[in-house]
C-alpha cells in the first residue's frame, strides 16, 4: 500500500530539544518505515526509547537519539 500523504522532505532531522518534545500522538517521519504515530515514550533524557506504529513495518521501538526521524505534526 502506497501512502498519498504528502510529507514535508525539506525537514531536517530532529535535534535535542525537539527529542524532548516528542510525546504519544506524535507524527514521524522515518527513512525506512515511512510515515509513524507514537504510541508511548519512556526513559530519561538522552536515552527516550519511543513506541512507534509506522505504515511500513508496523510497531517498532527506537531509540530517539539514533533514529533519525523527522517530526510531521
């Protein structure tokens, strides 16, 4: 299944203070798994481990400061 959502490429990866924004709701972006909602985020910062249900390879956990993801909404 092809996504039609149009996603603002031109956004660059998020930094520290925009790590520490992210909370459940959150719409990502991510290179490999496309377009994703935060389920849960846990941790201290810098290690926030975030729960995220992505289009393309379902429910995944990453760690925020090596996941490269670009915040949508």
């Amino acid at each position: 299944m092809v996504s039609t959502n149009k996603v603002n490429t031109q956004a660059a990866p998020i930094d520290a203070a925009e790590i520490k924004s992210i909370k459940e709701g959150t719409v990502v972006q991510h290179d490999k798994f496309g377009k994703g909602s935060v389920l849960a985020v846990e941790g201290d910062f810098p290690n926030l481990k975030a729960t995220i249900n992505f289009d393309i390879g379902g429910q995944k956990q990453l760690l925020l400061k090596y996941a490269k993801l670009k915040i949508i909404v």
